[in-house]
C-alpha cells in the first residue's frame, strides 16, 4: 500500500511540474510572437516592391 502511495504522489508532482514547464513555454512563445508580430508592423513602410 505504502509503494502505491508513492508512486501516486511521485504522478502528482510530475504532472504539477510538467504543467507549469507548459504555462511557462506558452507564455514565452505568446510574448515572442506578439513582439514579432509588432516589429513586422513596425517595419512594413521599408518594404519595397
């Protein structure tokens, strides 16, 4: 009983873990894409074509 336990709570921390690894990465991607997104609006004047 005792091993069930800890594999459950070893499963739960993981997946907490994993969780916030995923917040982390979606957040940084949102933040490079919106700044990305704002230097080709910045820059689309200099295009010429």
């Amino acid at each position: 009983m005792e091993k069930a336990y800890k594999t459950m709570t070893a499963s739960g921390a993981i997946g907490i873990v994993v969780g916030v690894i995923m917040v982390v990465t979606g957040v940084a991607a949102g933040i490079l894409s919106i700044v990305s997104g704002a230097r080709l609006l910045k820059n689309r004047n200099v295009i010429t074509f």
